[in-house]
C-alpha cells in the first residue's frame, strides 16, 4: 500500500484484503482535509475522481490511480513497476488497464491539498503536463473506450460542457478563433495563456448565460447526488466559483500544457516542470 505522508487511512486495512480476491489494484478514495477556499474547491475535483475511478472500474478499466493512497498486489508491481514519469501514478494506472489487470476502487483517506492558489497553481501546472505526457503516449488505447473516456471528460472538467455549448452555438468568430490560436503562442507563460483563455471565456460566457446557467443547475444538482450517496462533504456556496471560474481555469491549464507538450515532442524540445525533478 502506499500513502503519501501528508494522507491518511480511514478504514480497516483488513477489510482493504478482502478486495484483492476481485481486483489486482484498489484505488483508495480521497477527501480533502479542507479549510481554504482553494482547498474546498479542490475537494471537488477529488469527489470528480472518485466518481471517474467507480465509474473506469464498473467498465473493467483505468485511467490512472492517485497515488496520495493506493495497495497494489505485491507480484503485479514487481512486474510492471513504476516508470520514470512526472505523473507515475497516472502512467501506472493507465498500463494496468491496458495489460489486463483489474482495478477496485475502496474506503477513504483523508489527504491535503495546495491552501493557496500559488502553490495549487504550481502542483495543477505538473499535473497538467505529466497528464499530457501519459495521454499522448496511450492516446490510442484511451480513444478506443469512449463508453470511459467520454463520461470521465465530462465528470473531469465540468467546464467542458459549457466550453461546447460556447463553440456550437452561432456566436463571435473572434473568440472562437482566440480559443485556437492563443495555446500555441510558445513565447508566452502557459500561466498567462490560461488567465487570458479563463477572460475570453467569460466573454465568451456572457453571451450564453442563460444556457450555461442551465447546465450549471444540472451538474450542481448530479454532483450533490453522488456526494451524498458517496458520503462526500461539499461546501453547496462553492458550487458556482467552482464551475464558472476554477473548472474553466484548470480545463484551459490542461488544454495549453497539452499542446505544449505536444510541440515539444515534435520539435524535440524538453518541458520543464517547477520544483519537480523525474
């Protein structure tokens, strides 16, 4: 089993052993220890994992463990190990999938999250790249499961059904287009690319209200369901900041480090990562 130091296990790990009759890895559900306004909003994000690893593991697949708390038999580690890669528990998660194994989701641990948004920025930028770096290598066996893959987006980044609804309906092709063309403006911080997308996304927004409002309603209606049917404490008032500010912020994060990481295999370029060494 392993857990991160700042995490802990609440649940009788001898009922965690009953598990492997079923399953050759158990992703341990999380809760944020929360007190911040970053780290409630957080909190959600790791409900939204929760749901996406019941929701892999219902299909017979993975799409990456979190390894704040995770138990793995013993000879199947031995056999795949881990690999050099800034996300190593999502690239661990993703091959156990895909050679076969099966994947359990069980209990809960209380873990930590980022209190404040620079450090939460710094820890979403390395998860925003070494996502990418594991997606474009197992992009194929991902695409091959929409059944997973589109739900998992979805329940992800809640944003993204709004971002859809922003390019389907007729609208300004000025916006449309900055969507497109400001990701791949290398010289550029992706933090600011990101803060400038998040602007145009309000813009954007704005003009849409009344649709996206409506959608809102039925993602914040859907995730007090599976809260409360997952025991899961969230904060009701965070709900808005949540889908219109931080989901956008953070899917627009992914979608740049995506492209940047996809430039900088092509052009053989390396990404570094602040405060973190592979």
């Amino acid at each position: 089993m392993f857990i991160d130091s700042d995490t802990r296990i609440d649940f009788d790990v001898d009922e965690l052993l009953s598990c492997f009759e079923r399953y050759d890895a158990v992703e341990i559900g999380k809760e944020v220890n929360a007190s911040s306004l970053i780290e409630k909003l957080a909190r959600i994000d790791y409900l939204n994992m929760l749901i996406t690893s019941k929701l892999s593991s219902k299909l017979n697949s993975c799409l990456g463990l979190n390894g704040a708390a995770f138990a793995i038999k013993g000879d199947v580690i031995k056999k795949i190990g881990f690999r050099a890669k800034i996300n190593e528990d999502t690239d661990l998660g993703l091959r156990l999938a895909i050679k076969g194994y099966k994947v359990g989701v069980f209990g809960k641990a209380i873990t930590k999250s980022p209190s404040t948004f620079k450090s939460w920025l710094i820890q979403r930028e390395r998860w925003a790249i070494g996502g990418a770096e594991v997606f474009l290598e197992y992009y194929k066996e991902i695409l091959k499961k929409p059944r997973l893959w589109i739900p998992a987006l979805l329940i992800l980044y809640p944003a993204f059904l709004g971002f859809l609804v922003n390019l389907i309906i007729q609208d300004d092709v000025f916006f449309k287009i900055l969507y497109f063309l400001l990701p791949f403006i290398v010289f550029i911080p992706s933090k600011l690319i990101s803060l400038v997308l998040v602007v145009v996304y309000g813009i954007h927004f704005s003009k849409n209200v009344l649709v996206l409002f409506s959608t809102f309603m039925v993602w914040m209606m859907v995730i007090l369901i599976l809260a409360e049917k997952f025991k899961y404490k969230i904060d009701l008032w965070v709900l808005p900041i949540y889908y219109f500010i931080y989901s956008p912020f953070w899917m627009m994060l992914c979608m740049v480090c995506l492209i940047r990481v996809l430039i900088a295999r092509k052009t053989g370029r390396k990404i570094e990562v602040e405060g973190w060494v592979v």
